[in-house]
C-alpha cells in the first residue's frame, strides 16, 4: 500500500526546500543552518512523523510538556531544544534531556543549570537571549551586559555556552527585523573573537526565517509553517 504524505509532511518538505532555496539566495551553506521544529502543544505522534523524515531537532516551550515527551519519545538522535521563559524551579526537568537550552539570561539561571548538570554528569549547552530591540515584553539582556554575562557564565564548568538567541521585535517592519537580527549577528562576530565557542544564532521564526536566513541565522525556531496553527486550552 502506498502510503501518502500527511499535510504536516507535506509543510516539512516545502519548508526544507524553502530554507535550501534561501540558503542559495542568500550565498549560505544551508548545512550551517539547524531547523528546529517547535513542537509545543501538538502530539508525540506528530514529532514522530517528522522524526521519520528525518527531523532531529524538535523545540519545546513548557518544562512539563519537555518532560514528558522526552519520556515518550525516547528515539536516538533526537535533540530536543528548550526555547521558553526559564522558571528556576522548573529547571530540574529541562536539564535532564535538553541538548540545548536557549533562552539563558539571569545569573540565576546559570548557576541552577550548572548544579542541575554537574549532578547528572553532563556539561549543558546554552545560549544567550539578547533583547536587541530592547521591548520590555521580552526577556533578555542587553547587547551591553552581553560580554560580561558571557565572561561571568563560562566560569561555571558543567555549562558551554554556545551562541546568542533572540527574538524579532513585534511588528511588521521588515527592516526593523532585519536590523535587530543583524545586530545580533556582529555582536556574535565581535564576541567570537574572544570566546571562540559562541558560534550559534538562534534567531528567526515562522513569519521571519527569511529575514533571519540572510542576517546569518544558525538556527531556526519555527512551529506553526510544519504544524499548523495552534489550538491553546
């Protein structure tokens, strides 16, 4: 029996040759470009299907949520990344199966992660969210508290701080992305000459991967263009 690709498939597959076709566009290797699927609120059996496809990296927002279809989905060479607002609390359920957690931005924060991971034996990738467009309905530090946050995390041996995330300020502006993305790209470039780990972007999402795909993007957060619109309860 022949079986027939599912919409969400169907949404992959376009969207990876969407990303390969921007890659060539923009002059980039789309090797050096990781899609994560955010996965938050659909089914196991959803990240299964992509999984199949061969989708590695899957993107939660709720540490419970984490918790739990890490335990369901117990498949090798499945990386799940944690992109939400941190809860210390919450922490003892990210750091046992997250392979990257991206939204690291409280001194706090690093030293729990650090003890969460020097008792499971690990070292932790992070990375830094940065509030380039400075909206105080985002979380992160600013790009001047950047290099000292940096130096300050990286004193802590169960962690490795990786890159810089961000999110795209709330407008239609295109130029505007383009410029907060961009800014977090040369404070990459400036901070890699120092910390040669800090390689990573983390930026761009389902309405802005092409914008974030040109200023340099290594990794993209996108949800709703694979799996469709979300139904919250």
């Amino acid at each position: 029996m022949i079986r027939l690709d599912s919409q969400l498939i169907k949404n992959y597959l376009n969207l990876k040759n969407e990303i390969a076709e921007l890659s060539q566009k923009y002059s980039r290797n789309p090797n050096e470009i990781k899609l994560i699927a955010v996965s938050k609120t659909f089914p196991s059996a959803d990240i299964l299907e992509c999984f199949e496809k061969g989708q590695r990296d899957f993107g939660e927002n709720w540490a419970q949520e984490l918790r739990e279809k890490s335990s369901e989905l117990n498949l090798e060479g499945l990386m799940w990344h944690f992109i939400g607002s941190i809860q210390t609390n919450k922490l003892k359920y990210i750091v046992p199966c997250s392979h990257m957690i991206h939204s690291v931005c409280r001194v706090q924060e690093v030293i729990e992660i650090d003890k969460r991971a020097y008792s499971l034996g690990k070292v932790q990738n992070i990375l830094i969210e940065v509030n380039v467009s400075g909206e105080e309905s985002k979380s992160g530090i600013s790009i001047n508290q950047a290099q000292d946050f940096i130096e300050n995390a990286i004193k802590y041996p169960n962690i490795k701080v990786c890159g810089l995330m961000t999110m795209a300020p709330n407008t239609s502006n295109t130029e505007c992305i383009s410029s907060v993305f961009s800014s977090l790209r040369k404070l990459r470039d400036t901070l890699l000459l120092k910390y040669p780990d800090i390689k990573e972007l983390s930026m761009g999402m389902s309405g802005d991967y092409n914008l974030a795909i040109e200023n340099g993007s290594t990794m993209l957060r996108i949800g709703s263009k694979i799996f469709g619109s979300r139904i919250y309860t």
